[in-house]
C-alpha cells in the first residue's frame, strides 16, 4: 500500500471550508462505507478547526504539496461520545499543533481521511481507542437477581432512584437463529458467498442485500438522513437503549442512544393494532405500532404497520410494507437482557425465521447524549 508524505503550513479555516465539507458528513457508519481503506495517505501539517461534534468528530489541516500549492483535509474520527469515553477532549489538540495523520481517502474523491493515527509533534499518539471501547462502560459488575415491580413482573429499566442503560449487543445484525457467519460490528460479512445463509430470503431480497453489503452500506438512510433505524436494529446500534416503563399510561417508551436519540411507543392497554386519527391514523411508520403483553417473565410486543424507508437491520437485510415482529423481552438476571425476534414478511422471506442474542446492563449511567444531525449545516 503506498503511502503519500505531504509537509504543510496553516493557512485560514474559512466558512468555505465548512459548507465544502458538510454535504459529505454521515451519521455513525463503517469506515468503509466512505473511505477506501485500500488506498492510504500519510499528511502532516497544523491542526486550524476541531469540530467535537456528533456523529463524527473531525479535525481540519491545512497541507501545502512540494508545489507550493494548498489545500484543506478533514480528518474523521469516532464521535465525541467514543472519544470522551477514551479521556479525550475537544482541546486535546490545540489550534496551530502540528500532527501527522495516516488513513484511508474518502472514496468521493475530496479532501478527507479517516484517522487510523495521529501523532503529535512530540511524538505521542492522540485520540486512539482501544477496541472494546463500548466495553469499557460496563464496569464492574454486581451479580443479582432481575430486579422486579410489585406485581412480580421484571423491572426492564432501573430500579428507583437508580440509572443504567443496556448495550454491548451480542450479535451486530439480523442473522437467523442457528447460523453461523464471521460479520464485522456493522453486519458487513467477511465472506460475500455467506449472504444467502443470513435468513431464508427471496430471491430479490438476497440480490439487494448482496449490492448492499458490497457497496459497504453506503446508502443507509440512517446513515445518510439520520432515519431511525426501527425494528431490531435498534437494540443493535452503538450506545445502547433505555426502558422507559410508564405503568400508569399503561406503555413503554424505549429510548435509544444511538441514531438520532429515537424513542419508541409500545402500549400495554390492549388497543386495536392501527391508527388513531388523533394521533398517527393509519400511516406506516419507521417503528410500527407495538403492542405489548406479558408472558410470565417475558415482554412479549406484536408489531406491524411498518413502512420501507429505513433499514430494519445492520447490514442491509431487506424488508417490505408487510413486516410483521414479535419480540420477546426477558431479563434473566441484573445485567442479561435476553432478545429474541420472530420475522414474517411474506414479501421479502420464504418463510417465517428468528433471530435472537443478548444485551448487557450498564449500570449506574445514562444514555449517551447523541444526535447524528449535530455537524451538518
């Protein structure tokens, strides 16, 4: 792989700058989805913006080539919330602080890289994560029981006067029950000819999928538009999700950490599944109408009404205006939340399949504070 050495001098950030770069700002997406991560460059010049802002971080320099001639490079990093997880903070580089930075170019062809390193002029390394970063936030643990409310059922939220969240998902995308595929953290599958064993797709569904994951899912609308990311994929995203369980209104309100801090309505009052014209009438929506029961230590939501816009599952997977969900919610102790999801969309799928994994309890902490919209104009 060859690599470019560049010297630069600082020059003025201008609004141009700015309105140049945002139009190619994606919420949290896979590094290769926008970078070429065959083709590396090395730059090192002044650092003259930080812009500490969700869903990505970006530092901008300024490079002069052996021509003389200049030019302004973003540098993408993970978002704050990774970042500020790691001790790092939006002054860890001072405006002016000469940096060498190596990473792959943006496959559009403008003056980005995303950030495999940086190194500072005194040779220290600044903004590395480690891997298991969202890992890091589980802390020690405490072994228990599932907590429970008076009437016996598991609490699927924090107990009073206390906070945590669930995350650190044990499975990154819809894969059916039984299979086994090597896939990154963003669903992107280590081998393509594995594609058709994901789930029991049509033939048109596992073409599409295909494109999608060789495309490196460069065209998610939760990563270009911020679209929530309904059905499972939401307890799938980085930064985790919250219950919200509101017994007298007789629903749960889930919140999630991720996207663009979405929440979700799942209602216990035994109401018909459509539309209420005083609220969404009859419209598909990006999460569905959820009912929800309980089945002895199981939270079990029924969930259909949903419409095509967004992508119900890292990776890609496919699904059509007749998605039909049934999840089943069962905390087995303090810190397992237990996930099992029931597919049938006769439009997409031979034949009805599940999917299921865990999350782990984040104790004593909120949800992350993010909005993927933060840094666009």
């Amino acid at each position: 792989m060859k690599k470019q050495y560049i010297q630069c001098r600082l020059i003025t950030v201008t609004a141009v700058l700015a309105a140049f770069y945002a139009p190619y700002v994606l919420a949290h997406h896979p590094v290769s989805a926008k970078f070429d991560t065959t083709q590396s460059v090395t730059l090192t010049g002044r650092v003259t913006e930080v812009d500490w802002a969700n869903p990505h971080t970006h530092i901008f320099m300024s490079v002069e080539d052996k021509s003389g001639a200049v030019k302004n490079w973003a540098i993408e990093l993970e978002s704050p919330i990774e970042l500020e997880w790691g001790g790092w903070r939006p002054d860890t580089l001072a405006i002016g602080a000469v940096i060498t930075v190596e990473g792959p170019l943006a496959r559009n062809g403008t003056g980005q890289i995303w950030a495999n390193s940086i190194i500072k002029e005194d040779g220290n390394s600044v903004f590395d994560l480690p891997d298991n970063i969202l890992e890091s936030q589980l802390g020690s643990r405490v072994e228990g029981p599932a907590p429970r409310w008076p009437d016996g059922h598991p609490r699927l939220g924090s107990e009073p006067g206390q906070s945590g969240y669930w995350s650190v998902p044990s499975q990154h995308s819809l894969v059916e029950s039984g299979v086994s595929v090597a896939m990154d953290k963003h669903g992107i599958l280590a081998n393509i000819e594995d594609a058709a064993s994901v789930a029991p797709f049509q033939d048109w569904a596992r073409d599409l999928y295909v494109i999608r994951q060789q495309n490196f899912m460069k065209d998610d609308p939760l990563f270009l538009y911020c679209i929530p990311p309904g059905g499972p994929r939401m307890f799938q995203v980085p930064y985790g999700v919250q219950f919200l369980e509101q017994p007298i209104h007789q629903r749960v309100t889930v919140l999630m950490g991720g996207g663009n801090s979405n929440w979700r309505l799942i209602h216990l009052d035994g109401r018909e599944q459509i539309g209420q014209v005083t609220g969404n009438d009859n419209n598909p929506l990006f999460f569905g109408r959820g009912l929800g029961r309980w089945e002895g230590d199981s939270f079990v939501v029924d969930s259909n009404g949903f419409n095509e816009s967004f992508w119900f599952s890292n990776g890609g997977l496919p699904h059509t205006s007749q998605l039909h969900l049934i999840e089943r919610f069962t905390r087995v102790d303090l810190n397992t939340l237990q996930y099992e999801v029931t597919i049938d969309d006769p439009g997409a799928y031979t034949r009805e399949w599940k999917s299921a994994w865990t999350l782990l309890w984040v104790a004593n902490k909120d949800l992350p504070d993010h909005y993927c919209q933060d840094n666009r104009p």
